[in-house]
C-alpha cells in the first residue's frame, strides 16, 4: 500500500473517501460504491492504475441496466484514463 494508507485499515480509507464530496462528480448514486472503491485503489495504489480503472467500468456495467452497453461506464472509464494519469 502507498504511505498515504500507511497502517490504515481498508475500511478506514474508505469511510475517508466517502466523507469526501467530490465523489463521482455528476453520476448516479447507483454508482456511488464503483467510485469509492475506484477512489480507494488510486489512494492506495494497491493495484496497477489499468487495472483500476478495469473494474470502475466493470463495476458500473454490472449496476447498469445496459450492462456492457451502458454510456456511463465507457464515458467514465474514458475520463479516467485520460485524467487519472495526473492524480495515480
């Protein structure tokens, strides 16, 4: 785990994350989880970034009523490609 998780258990980390309001800015609350737990692997850096990124769009697909198909998850997983380099 990076330093900024240091002992911290994941539960911790994740109740920080979801304190904050920035939180998946403009999308569903249905997707809520995906972003916490997108935003936990960044913090933590206890996964590659691709993979991370991985399943933020699987984890959307899989609440989406579209599934694969689903807009949100493709357009999300396109934003943090390209602005996730910056903040990994």
């Amino acid at each position: 785990m990076s330093k900024e998780c240091g002992d911290r258990t994941a539960a911790e980390v994740i109740a920080e994350v979801e304190a904050q309001e920035d939180v998946c800015t403009l999308v569903a609350d249905i997707y809520r989880e995906c972003c916490v737990q997108h935003d936990f692997d960044y913090r933590c850096q206890h996964i590659s970034r691709a993979e991370a990124d991985r399943r933020f769009r699987e984890c959307i697909q899989k609440n989406s009523p579209l599934k694969k198909l689903s807009p949100v998850s493709w357009v999300r997983w396109i934003g943090v490609r390209i602005g996730g380099r910056f903040r990994y």
